[in-house]
C-alpha cells in the first residue's frame, strides 16, 4: 500500500489508531536486509535535516542506505520534526543581522577604507539559504520518512503507550514514541532473536527512566544510546 506522507502523519487522529492500523501496516520484514535495527526519533530528523548536519546522524543514515542496517522512526516525529527544524533553521542560519551589526561598527571606525561589499554577499547569501532551507524542508522530510521503516500506528503500539502511562517516568509524546518503539522491537524479536537492537535518543530521560520503565527495553535486549554513534 503507498506510504502515507508527511502532511498525513501529521495530522492523523492518534485516538484512531487501532481501527486504521490494519489498514495501513506495512511488511517491513520483507525488506530488510540487516539484523542490526537502529530506532531512531524526533532528534535524528533534526539532525539529519538542519542547515549543518551532524556528522554521526549522517554515517547512520548513509549505512542505513546502503543496506547496512535498518532504521525505523515512529510515524509521530514528523510532526514534531517539521516544527522543530523551522526553529532550527533559523538558529543555524539567522545570524545575518548580528554580522552586519559588527560589520557597521567596523565601517564607522574607518568609512573610507573599509570594504562592506563581501559582508554584504555573506548576508545575502545567508538570507538566500534560510529561505530555500525553510521552503525545502518538508520536501526533504518527506524524502527521509519514505526512505526509513515508517512505524506506523497500531493496536500494539497504543497498548504499550497505555502500559507505559502507568509507569509515568516520560513526558506523553516520549511515552508515545516509546510505545510505537517497544511495539516494533516486540515484533522484531519474536522473528529473530538474535537481531541487533538499538535506541539511539539524544533524550536522556529514556536512559535515566525508572527501573520499570528501563525494564521494557532490557526485556527485549536492546541497547539505549544518547548518540548516534552506532557500532
């Protein structure tokens, strides 16, 4: 079935998730060609999209590419990627103004020698950029979410994000990228157990979580890491 884009994992209702599920699961098994899984979230998107991305983010995503590993994200970080990265982009490549602040101060000291014209192409140039990276960017979150095993909503996936309610050691949206996580490690597991599984969250409250919360993952054997440093 064709995969769902981004302006539809965005606004899809959570609270349906069990009665469409069926409908839209994909049988990732058949493609993948690793038995190391490497689940990622929100904070990879992040760092695979901004201005400057981040050097382990990009060796992930080139492995994963080459048919190296597998990487999974839960279908709700898109949302919360898109919002994120506008913010981002504008961090990354906004500084035009405080450069032109310094480089006035300069010319003032010396207006007859000073050469404003190469600050003023770097402006350019920086306000040039921000705007194709803003107006590109969910053209390229798109692109990334079609090329990764999309964890899609599920029965299972709500079940365990109820589990974890329980617990309550995360935020609500952690629980649910948590759940969607745990739902697909489960799966993974009961296929293969000797597959490779890894968590790899910049959020450290999924590695400093209570001991009943750190106890999902351990039961299913899976390695939590704050980078994306994968061996």
């Amino acid at each position: 079935m064709k995969r769902l884009p981004v302006c539809s994992l965005t606004s899809f209702p959570y609270w349906l998730a069990p009665t469409f599920a069926p409908c839209i699961q994909r049988r990732f098994f058949e493609r993948s060609v690793a038995d190391k899984h490497v689940f990622v979230e929100t904070n990879f998107l992040v760092d695979i999209l901004r201005p400057v991305p981040g050097p382990d983010a990009e060796s992930l995503y080139g492995r994963h590419k080459s048919r190296g590993l597998v990487l999974h994200v839960p279908w709700c970080c898109a949302s919360e990627a898109l919002r994120t990265l506008q913010r981002i982009i504008d961090e990354d490549l906004g500084f035009d103004d405080k450069l032109m602040r310094f480089v006035v101060a300069e010319y003032k000291k010396d207006p007859e020698n000073f050469d404003k014209a190469p600050f003023d192409k770097l402006r350019q140039q920086l306000k040039d950029a921000k705007t194709e990276a803003l107006k590109s960017l969910p053209r390229r979150l798109d692109q990334v979410m079609a090329s990764v095993e999309l964890i899609e909503p599920s029965r299972a996936a709500v079940d365990r994000v109820i589990g974890l309610f329980k617990i309550k050691s995360l935020k609500p949206w952690d629980e649910m990228v948590a759940g969607c996580v745990l739902a697909r490690m489960t799966e993974i597991r009961a296929k293969d157990a000797t597959a490779q599984l890894y968590f790899c969250s910049l959020d450290k409250g999924y590695e400093s979580g209570s001991d009943g919360w750190k106890a999902q993952f351990a039961a299913l054997k899976c390695i939590i890491q704050s980078d994306f440093d994968v061996p």
